[in-house]
C-alpha cells in the first residue's frame, strides 16, 4: 500500500478519496464485512484509514498498525486515528471488548443425554462450573474435538 501511494500512482485527501493520478477517477469506496471502509487499488481491497495514515500521519518509530482512538471503525477521521504498535493495539481492543478472547465468549453446553443444558457467560465459567479445561472447551467450540466427557459445547450467539 505504502508503495502504491509513494510511486503517485494514487493519492488520498483527507475526505477518504481515492484517486487514481493517471485517470482522476475517484476509487469506489464499500464496506468489508468487518466493518472497515475499503477501496479497491489494483484489485486488491486496500483499508482507508491505513490509507490516511500512511498519507498523513507521521511515523517515526515505525509503528505498524492504525488505531481507531473512538472505537468507531468507520470514523476514519486524522483526528480519530494513531498509530501504535501491535501490542498497543491488541490492548486497547481488549479494553473496549471490540476483540474478545476464546474463553470471553458465552457458550451453551449440554450432557450426552440432553438432559442438561447450561447457558455461561464464558468457557471460563463453565470450565469453572464443569471442572473441564478451559482449553479443552475452546477446543470442542471451536470444532477441533467433538465433545468431553460427555459434554457437547457451543458459542452462544447473542
């Protein structure tokens, strides 16, 4: 991406337009189905707000990543971007529960008979409530194993 932009192929303004140099012609911009706006530069979906960086934001320490300072992935305003390290980024997802871990996620798990079913809040509570790994629950709900101990798990969808 940097390249592209540094060979003045393209060139973005601080109103999230794309455009080619050559052709003048404005980049469509869509939404991924991550929530992130995106253009298409030689067929490849690019992230604007990486794009903005990269054009506006000055980089010193060579951090690699772009955060969203609001949480708001469609907010790609300079004043609304940082840029930071992996790690940085990685926490402040945590903090603001945009990214949560394997054993944050709610599950459902029900006995081999069906007669049981619990609802938890997390593979953490029900590794707790259970006495099975955490681990091992992450497994089976992420379809790695089929079930434990009699124990068929699931991601509760809320």
């Amino acid at each position: 991406v940097e390249s592209e932009l540094k060979s003045n192929k393209y060139e973005i303004n601080i109103y999230w337009d794309v455009r080619n140099k050559a052709t003048w012609r404005i980049l469509k911009k869509s939404i991924a189905p991550n929530w992130y706006y995106v253009v298409n530069i030689d067929r490849i979906p690019r992230y604007i707000h990486r794009l903005l960086a990269i054009a506006f934001i000055p980089n010193p320490d060579n951090l690699p990543e772009v955060n969203h300072i609001d949480w708001d992935k469609q907010n790609c305003c300079l004043e609304n971007l940082e840029r930071v390290s992996t790690r940085d980024n990685n926490l402040h997802a945590r903090r603001t529960w945009l990214h949560k871990s394997d054993w944050d996620k709610a599950v459902i798990a029900t006995d081999s008979s069906w007669d049981d079913i619990y609802s938890f809040k997390s593979a953490s509570a029900a590794s707790r409530f259970l006495h099975i790994s955490r681990a091992a629950i992450c497994h089976v709900c992420n379809k790695k194993k089929k079930y434990i101990t009699a124990w068929w798990f699931k991601r509760r969808w809320a």
